[in-house]
C-alpha cells in the first residue's frame, strides 16, 4: 500500500516536545497508522514524488505563510502538483492556510485577532454530505491557534465549516482536498501547554489566559476528522 506523506512545516514548542512529542507522534496516534512518510520541508528536506503516494497531510507552523519563506513556496507549488493528480490532501492550520496560497487564494492576519484553545465550530449545513466532514454533527469544539487565516478562499473552493472568528475555518478546496484550520491532532494538555507558554503575548492582545484554560476539554469528534482521511485515501 502506498504511504500517506506528512509534510512537516514546522514543530511545536519545546517545552510541549518535550512532554509529549511532536506532531508526527501525535498524527500517528490519531490516525492509527505507523507508516507516515515524514518529510521536514521547513528543514529543507526533498519532497516525494506524488506518484507514489496514497494521500498527504500538511502540518501547522510556528512560521507565516504570508511570510513566503523559500521552503514554503516550493511546498506551495508542489502541493498544486499534488491536488490537480486528484490525491487526497488535508492541510491543518498552516497546511490549510498554505493550501489556500497554493491555490490562488489571498491568507494574511485574522482582523478578528487571535484564536486559541477549545473553540466551537459549526458545520455550514448545505455541506453536510462533504465526504469528510459529514459524519460529524452540526457543532463540535475543536482546538485551535493560530493568527493567520485564509481571507479569500481560492476560485472554486466551499466552505465547510465557520468558527467564531473566522468564516473560512474549513474548506474543501476540490473533491479530494481539504483545509482545517482547528488541530485534531491536539490533545487537552498540549493545548493547554500552548495557552501556558504563551502567556505573555496572549496578556499582550488583551485575551485571558487563565479563561482559556477553563474552557479547554479534549475534542473527540475533531479527532475522528483524521482516522476518516486515512479512509479516503483508500478509497
């Protein structure tokens, strides 16, 4: 069987790797698979030939997309590569805002500020038989942060899925390409450890650290958003 790929855009915060791995151990953990190919583009690493692959995932980022780093922008390009060969793709977060880029879609500063911690996000209901999305319910809370967000989605692309301060928090791009900008891979303690560490610049924007960390619980539906991309992609 072929591999999935993880495109690796980046890692987490030290002191979360630390204690509790990094995001290729979690994605393996919720997809239930242990053959990923991990490919750290944010290192330079070559990209695979799509060719030989059964689906690919794109990590998210401590870095900017708006920022246009070499790495990703070849990433970008290869990831239209892979969508236009009709291989199932699913961006998170930086991979769903790069997606969008990739695509001919405009990603920058969220206005409505910064979005972290457990959210609620809702199901756009005329896109409740998407392939991906329609076995969750019409509301389910995820975990998110990020401060970047897709601003206009690429020609063609739907809206599956809104949350309180994005209108374009999932989109399916084509038939078999997805963006999320919620982690499904985030488990309560590493999102809390997210709120933790950055303390200091969410004081700075004016939002509560300690608010958010009442609010965080673990989101079970979110999680199944990846076991049911491993089944599309064999398919």
């Amino acid at each position: 069987m072929k591999p999935i790929a993880l495109i690796k855009t980046g890692s987490t915060i030290p002191q979360i790797k630390l204690a509790y791995g990094d995001f290729e151990d979690w994605f393996e953990a919720g997809m239930e698979v242990t053959d990923l190919l991990r490919v750290d583009v944010f290192r330079h690493e070559p990209l695979p030939d799509a060719g030989y692959l059964s689906g690919v995932l794109v990590t998210g980022s401590p870095s900017m997309v708006s920022a246009k780093e070499d790495w990703s922008e070849r990433t970008a390009c290869w990831l239209k590569r892979v969508v236009s060969n009709d291989i199932p793709v699913l961006g998170i977060c930086y991979g769903h805002q790069l997606l969008a880029h990739a695509l001919g879609g405009l990603v920058g500063p969220n206005p409505n500020g910064r979005q972290i911690g457990t959210v609620p996000a809702s199901l756009i209901e005329s896109e409740r038989t998407d392939r991906l999305f329609g076995q969750l319910p019409a509301k389910f809370d995820v975990q998110t942060s990020h401060s970047e967000v897709i601003l206009k989605p690429p020609v063609g692309a739907t809206r599956l899925a809104t949350s309180p301060l994005d209108e374009n928090f999932s989109v399916r791009f084509t038939e078999r390409a997805w963006g999320i900008q919620f982690h499904p891979e985030f488990s309560a303690p590493v999102m809390s450890g997210y709120i933790r560490y950055r303390t200091e610049a969410l004081l700075e924007e004016g939002l509560d650290p300690e608010s958010l960390q009442c609010k965080i619980t673990e989101t079970e539906e979110a999680k199944s958003v990846l076991k049911r991309f491993v089944e599309l992609t064999r398919m």
